[in-house]
C-alpha cells in the first residue's frame, strides 16, 4: 500500500504528538509560575517584615548564580518582578487560579503595562480563551483593547440581544486592521482582498471562535445571483456571520442589503441545529447617533462597527478611561 494511504493514520499520530506536548508545556508552565509565585511570597514577607533590605535581594540574586551557574531567570529585576507578581493577585480568589495557564512572559507584559486590576484581570483572560502569544497580547495593549471595551459597547439592534445574548461580548465597536497597510483613498477591493490575503490575522482580530467559510459567498434569490462580502461561523454563538464591507461612512439603507442577505442565509444556508444568522456591517466611519436610530428599528440581528487602518492613540483613551472611572466614583458617592 502506497504512503497517502496511510496520511490519515499519520495525522492521527502527529496529533497524538501535539496533544502530549501541549500537555507537557503546560505541566512545566504551571510547575514554574508555581515556583515564581512562593519565591516571589517569600520575598515579599522577608521585605514586608523589615527582615530583609532591597540589598538582600541582590545578594540572593548573585547567590543564586554562583550556586547554580547556568540557571537562567533570576537576576535581581526578575526577583523583584516575582515579588510584584505575588502582591498583585495574592487574596484574588478570582484571578489567582488563572496565573499558571499563562507564561511567564505574558505575565511580564500585564504586570508592566496594566494600571488597575480589573486590566489585569482582562488581559488574563483574554489571553487565555483567545489563546494569545506574546506578540499578539502585545498588539492588543497598544490597541487599548481594554479600554475599548469598557468606554465602548458594540452597538447592536435589539434583534441581537433577544436571539444572541452573548453576542455583546464577542464583537467590538471597532476592529483594528493595520496589518493591511492600506492607503488612505483605499477602495473596498483592497479591503476586501487584503482581509482575505491576511486572513490568519484578521481571523485573531475577530475572536479565537470565528472560522471562516467563504469570499464572495453566492447567495440566489429567485433567477437572480448575489455576494456576500464574507461569511463566517462563530462556535460559541452556533451562527453563521455575514460580514459587509463599506469604505465610506455607515449609511442607514446599508441595512436593508444586511438584512435581505440575512433572510436568505436562513433560508438557504443555516441547519436546523444552528441560530439565526447575524450581520456585521463593517465601515470606515459612523456616526453612533445616526448608528442607534437606523439599529432601532432594524427586525434582524444586526451590528455595525468600524475598521481603522491605524492603532489608537492609547493615551488619549486611557485619558477617557480615568475620567470615565472618576465620575463613576462621583455617582456612586451621590
């Protein structure tokens, strides 16, 4: 029997493989953020309880390279970081169960660009159920994901809430596609080709759920043949996504093209066992007033939300984000 006869057995094994692996990774993970966080508690009683100076901790530091030469991660900075890292989730019965699925590295980058807990707490589990690397948890600090989140709910038609009750927790009022490098006058076949060319990255933009089924996807109504700009499922949600692309600023009939593309994927498309189909208007610009009116009336499951083709200015909204916080704080001492 020739060799491709044997490629599904083949696969079967390599998977085998992989999954032992990540098993073993994640053993060692765990076993070392366990390490990191009791030298990092006990640095920090020795510290809290005057027993030990900052100069101590760089004696361990030289000791510890002396005695075990070749040991790599702890230098005075890291012990140091071990200690930040116990102070800042030790009493979170919430957060602290979470620390050993990530690395150690991930941890670093929370530690030293979050400034509340509830940031870290987001960042933990984003990372986690996003199943982030590091350069991708990165991209999401300086695209402000958090503070995002929190100044800006998706807006949605009432449709989305009453038949997708998680749906607001999925998508985003804006999605970041600088990966593109698309020009300033770009038409939507740059847009839409260059989603599709950098579908992987697009993909991590949209959510770990999302899975892509098609470009283009012909839809036929009665004698006549239309394209959707792109399809996809979300696993969670168990529903098919149409995504529209528009270059210019959102205007409210786009939603009835949405809509229509809508009926015809539950008509046509949709299995038994799936949910009704849900619309994502994807623009260049909105106008969030205009935005509500047009969704407020709107019987299908609809979103609309922007594209920008450059990070956020991140100061500006953490700027936003305290002064969000502050006044929060105001009304609740009213």
């Amino acid at each position: 029997m020739s060799v491709p006869a044997f490629q599904d057995a083949f696969a079967e094994v390599e998977q085998l493989i992989a999954a032992a692996r990540r098993r073993a990774y994640q053993s060692v993970n765990t076993t070392l953020i366990e390490l990191y966080w009791r030298i990092g508690e006990y640095i920090s009683r020795k510290l809290a309880s005057a027993e030990w100076g900052d100069g101590v901790v760089s004696q361990l530091a030289d000791h510890i390279a002396r005695s075990q030469p070749g040991l790599r991660g702890f230098t005075r900075r890291n012990l140091f970081r071990m200690r930040q890292f116990h102070e800042a989730y030790q009493g979170d019965e919430i957060v602290s169960p979470l620390v050993t699925q990530l690395p150690w590295t991930h941890h670093l980058i929370i530690l030293s660009q979050s400034r509340r807990p509830e940031e870290r707490e987001f960042y933990i589990r984003a990372a986690i159920t996003e199943n982030w690397g590091k350069r991708e948890l990165e991209r999401q600090f300086k695209a402000a994901l958090f503070e995002r989140t929190v100044l800006h709910a998706p807006k949605v038609s009432p449709a989305v809430t009453q038949m997708h009750k998680a749906a607001q927790s999925v998508f985003r009022d804006a999605y970041f596609v600088e990966f593109l490098a698309l020009p300033a006058d770009h038409a939507e076949a740059d847009l839409h080709l260059g989603l599709v060319r950098e579908l992987r990255n697009f993909l991590i933009e949209l959510g770990r759920d999302f899975c892509f089924v098609g470009s283009q996807y012909p839809l036929q109504v009665g004698g006549r043949d239309f394209a959707l700009d792109l399809l996809f499922f979300h696993r969670a949600l168990n529903a098919l996504v149409a995504i529209e692309l528009k270059v210019g600023r959102f205007e409210p009939e786009y939603l009835g093209k949405l809509s229509f593309y809508l009926e015809a994927l539950d008509r046509e498309g949709r299995k038994p066992h799936e949910n009704p189909a849900i619309g994502l208007l994807l623009c260049a610009s909105k106008d969030d007033e205009v935005v509500e009116y047009a969704l407020s009336r709107t019987l299908s499951p609809a979103l609309v939300a922007q594209y920008q083709t450059q990070l956020p200015d991140k100061e500006m909204l953490r700027a936003k984000l305290a002064e969000f916080y502050r006044l929060s704080m105001v009304g609740e001492d009213g």
